[in-house]
C-alpha cells in the first residue's frame, strides 16, 4: 500500500518575538509611560526660559506658547493613544492597526520637539543656564515617557532571522505598515463627518505650518508632524479613512476643495498665502509631470522648460510695456496661448526623441532644458533676434483681471479680506481642480491603461498591438500642456519671468529636479502624492531659508532615507505596494495540502 503525504512548505517563517527593547512588566512600562507624558504636559505650563530674546513668549507661566505648544500636544495625544490600549470605551477606535507602535513614535517625537527646543534655547542664548525649570520639566518627563513606551510589547512579529532585535529592528518595525482589522460598517452620515473632519484638521495642520512666524517653531513643527503622521498611519487611522474617501470618493474630492479653499481666510499674512499660491503651481507641474513619468514612465529631466515656455507665451501677450511682441490678450486667451505653445513644443521635442529609451531619452530631455533656458537667454537682440529681452526677461507683467475682478487688488469677501496672493491662489486651485480632473480621467481611461502598460513592459505592450510611440507622444504633449498651464499664472503671481526661473537644478523651485522629486517622494501614478510632495518641497525651502547653503545636501539625504524606509513614495498605489514590499502571497500555512506536481510537494511511500 502507497500513502501519499502532502507536506506544505512556506517561503517565509516567523515567529513573534515580543521581548520589548527595554525590560519591563507591560503594565509598568504603560504607567511609566502615562507619568511621563503627564509631566511633560505639565512642564509646558511652566516657563522654559527667563527672557523674550528667544522668540515665542517662553516665560509665561500658565499660558503655553511657541514651541512649547507643540510639546502639549505631543503630550496629550501621547496620552491619548496609551490609554487606548487599556480597553478603555471610548478610545479604543484611536488604534484599530496596534496600541504600543504609535506610542513608540508619539513619545519619540514629543522628546524631539522638546529636545530641539531645549537645545535651540541654550544655543540662541548661550547655555543651558538659560533654561528654567519647566523645560527641564517637559523634557525629564518626556525621556521617562519614551523609556516607558520601548518598555511595551511589540505589535508586530519579527523575522526568524532576526530573534534579539536591538534599537534598529525595533524602529524598523515601528515604522512598517500596518495591518488593522476590518472596521465596522457606519451610517454613511457618519462616515461623511469623518472624511470632512479629516480634511478640516488636515487644513488646519497645513495652515499652522505655513503660518509659523520663525524657523525654529517651523523645525519642532516638522518633528512632531512627521512622528504624528507615521503614528496615525501605524494606528491604522489614515488606512481606515483612506478606505472611506476611496468609498465616498466624490464626497472626499468636495471636501478637499473646500478645505482648500478656506485656507487664504486662515492666513492673515499676504505672505503666508503666497506660499500657498507658488505650492498650488508647483503642485500643478508636478501632476503634468506624473502623466510622462508616473504613468507613461519617461523619464524628463528638462520638464521645467514646459512650464517656462508657457509663462514666457503668456507674460509676451499680457500686456507688458517691455514685451518686444506688443499686444494685450484678454484672461482666458493668455491662458490658451500658454498651454498651446507649451503642447507646440511638446509635440516638436517628443517627435524624435520618444523613440529612444531610458537613460539616452533622460539625457535629451535634459539637454532640451538647457537649450531653452539658453535660447531665452540668447534671444535678446545681440545674440539673437529680441524677443525675450534676455537675461532681464519680461518684467512688469499686470495683473489678471477676470469679468471686472482684478486679482491684484484687496477684495472684501464674506468680511475677510482677500489679498493678491490670496487671489491668485484661488485662480491656481481652480486651474488645479481642471488638471486633477484630466489626470484622473486619463489614468482611468483606455489610455491611461496602456500607459501603464508601456511603463511596466514596452516589448510586451507593443506586442499587445499598442502603438507605444504615439501614446508615449500623448502623454508627452499631455504633460506639456498641463505645465504650459501653470506658467501662465505663475508668470503673474511673479510680476516677471527670466531665463534663470527654468533650470535643472537651482535654489529656488521649481526646477526639473524638484519636479520629480516631488512626483518620486509623494508617489508616482497618483493624484494626491504629487501634490503632498510639492508642498513639503517647497514649503520646507521657503521657511527655513537659513539653511540654503545646504539645501541639495539635505535634499540628498531625505532622498537616500525616503528610498529606504518607503521607496513607494508617502502616497502609493497598491501596484507600488506590491512591487516594493513583501506581501506574503507566496507564504503557505504549515502542514496545508497542495495539489499533487505543485512547488513545495513533497512525495512519500512506504
């Protein structure tokens, strides 16, 4: 007699390893970490220095302020997260991904932010005798709080490979993707109040990071933002709200337009609101530029050139006294002219360089940059015929004015006042809601998907029957147009455009390499991805403008670490998803049968 046992083998095996970094009873390392974030809540009452040299008001007691503020909420949400996870009602919905990894993160970042204050206080005045006993305060109980939180279990299994993890594994393993249980269905009310108070934190978060009056509140701001967001995100929080806007998608896309929106009214600085102006521009290119590299997967390193062939169209025919051309279209002609030379010149440029592939069509596109900001250059009537007046550009540019309403000029709406900036930020949304309607429609469509499909596999798509370079030349005129676009507003919002505005690389965005490192960093192929990396992209330069000097070195170094932990990009696709993690499709259960002949099969008879 034959028996025929089937013994199933996994690619993968792991076992949980719950020993916590720092030895202590989980209920301990919880009460530890409560006494500890309470006490740095209460030091932030207390004043952290003696005197208002250093900038937000540090020496009242009773009343938080400036960098303090970010260490109470730190604080409390500390609290809140760590006692959800003692099945408290009412709070265990704050964590349905785990309860002790989002700890982790939340006290390291409230001993950053606290850290950081600490040291720029003594750095500014020169000691640590600078600091009175509520920074002390804050940041003993903020060390006591991230001792109790690598005190608590683990909330993930670690590798076979891996069975005494130290700190690296540990942070690693905090920072992984969550996995959170299914989450209970809601009235769909409900579930509209949840996405529309997503987007109005959302909003207010954006709003008080770009109103932040000085650098070093902008700096605790970045620390304690970026450990709070990988919190929620290790919570499962984004993951469940994600799953409602991908639901109530038309709701989610209303509610972030409101919310966008309202942010010139929250800014009272015209400043502030020109910041948001130049991060809706930036944001626009950059979603022109994810159609060629994001979908079709060309890479363009003279994209920038798109956008300064626009604002030079548009900024020729706007009226000008210095423009060599000499004539005033109206708004929506401007707009037109701008968008068609740049889809002109995305259609001369791609003609003969589509064919080529990879690296030799990124070294064309990058000379094509170069030669137009040198033809701008050169055009100046010595050198070349003078249309663009050179290296001095066409200044003077006025300002928009559409049925009456001239963007340059204060308006009174809803007993708010809306400034230039505020103006023509909401003109760059608008344009921003046309170019994520076509992006959305595209990606969605018959071309969209062969699109796609050229980007995984040309062979194989062209041997499907697409017509690889004319959709590659679609999407390249696409990109075009949609850059050509943006340039004409940013040729107003500015008052002027020069030849050095268009680089490869510079100090100032946008450039075709913040371009598409603001589609690498916020996720290629998506809608939101590239506009949440513009915004940090731009944002973080124009805040911390005492750090220019080492603005690339920095930018490198946030590359190499993004390319480690999350090479998908902050906003991914589940196609990324797949191709950048391990997803465990491959793993079999122990001692499951497989059909006879499949991998893994192993025969026996006796």
């Amino acid at each position: 007699m034959t028996t025929n046992t089937n013994t199933a083998t996994s690619t993968t095996t792991k076992a949980p390893h719950a020993t916590p970094l720092i030895p202590l009873p989980p209920t301990a390392a919880r009460a530890i970490t409560v006494a500890g974030s309470a006490t740095a809540l209460v030091g932030t009452f207390l004043a952290w220095t003696w005197t208002e040299e250093f900038p937000g008001n540090l020496t009242v007691t009773g009343y938080p302020g400036g960098l303090q503020i970010l260490t109470l909420v730190g604080a409390i949400l500390t609290l809140l997260f760590t006692l959800s996870g003692q099945g408290i009602r009412g709070l265990n919905w704050l964590t349905p991904g785990g309860t002790n990894s989002p700890v982790r993160l939340l006290t390291l970042g409230v001993l950053g932010t606290t850290g950081y204050s600490m040291g720029a206080i003594s750095d500014e005045l020169g000691g640590l005798v600078n600091l009175e006993p509520g920074a002390w305060v804050s940041g003993i109980g903020s060390l006591i709080a991230a001792i109790g939180a690598f005190g608590l279990p683990a909330d993930q299994p670690y590798d076979d490979n891996d069975p005494t993890p130290g700190l690296w594994g540990r942070i690693r393993h905090t920072l992984a993707a969550p996995d959170p249980s299914r989450a209970k269905d809601l009235p769909s009310w409900a579930e509209i109040l949840i996405i529309a108070a997503g987007f109005g934190a959302g909003l207010y978060v954006f709003a008080y990071g770009i109103g932040t009056e000085y650098s070093e509140l902008f700096i605790g701001f970045l620390i304690i933002a970026a450990f709070g967001f990988t919190a929620l995100t290790r919570a499962g929080l984004l993951k469940r709200l994600s799953t409602l806007t991908a639901k109530h998608r038309n709701v989610t896309l209303t509610a972030a337009f409101v919310a966008a929106i309202c942010f010139p009214f929250t800014q009272g600085n015209d400043q502030f609101a020109l910041i948001g102006a130049n991060i809706l521009i930036f944001a626009t290119v950059a979603l022109g530029l994810n159609v060629v590299v994001g979908l079709a997967g060309l890479l363009d390193l003279g994209y920038v050139a798109f956008l300064g062939v626009g604002a030079y169209a548009a900024a020729l025919v706007s009226g000008s006294p210095q423009s060599t051309i000499g004539v005033h279209f109206p708004f929506w002609a401007a707009v037109l002219t701008g968008a068609l030379a740049s889809l002109i010149f995305g259609v001369v440029i791609g003609a003969p360089t589509l064919r080529l592939r990879g690296d030799y069509l990124a070294i064309v596109t990058l000379g094509f940059g170069e030669i137009f900001r040198i033809t701008m250059n050169n055009l100046n009537g010595n050198s070349g015929p003078d249309v663009t007046n050179g290296s001095n550009g066409v200044p003077n540019i006025p300002d928009l004015e559409i049925f009456g309403f001239n963007l340059g000029l204060p308006h009174d709406v809803l007993g708010h006042e809306l400034t230039r900036s505020g103006n023509y930020y909401l003109l760059m949304l608008l344009f921003t809601a046309i170019v994520v309607m076509v992006f959305r429609r595209s990606a969605e469509s018959r071309i969209g998907r062969a699109w796609v499909a050229i980007r995984e596999d040309e062979t194989a798509a062209t041997a499907m029957g697409i017509n690889g370079f004319r959709l590659k030349l679609l999407a390249f005129a696409l990109g075009a147009s949609l850059a050509g676009l943006a340039g004409t507003v940013q040729a107003h919002v500015s008052y002027s455009v020069t030849p050095e505005q268009y680089q490869f690389a510079g100090p100032v965005p946008p450039n075709s390499a913040f371009l598409l490192a603001a589609v690498i960093l916020g996720g290629m192929g998506t809608i939101s991805g590239p506009v949440i990396g513009a915004a940090l992209l731009y944002l973080i330069p124009a805040k911390l403008q005492f750090m220019a000097d080492y603005q690339l070195l920095l930018f490198g170094i946030a590359l190499m670490l993004l390319m480690r932990f999350r090479p998908e990009g902050l906003v991914a696709d589940r196609r990324k998803q797949l191709e950048f993690h391990e997803t465990g499709q491959l793993d079999v259960p122990k001692d499951t049968p497989l059909p006879e002949g499949a991998t893994g099969v192993a025969k026996t008879g006796t």
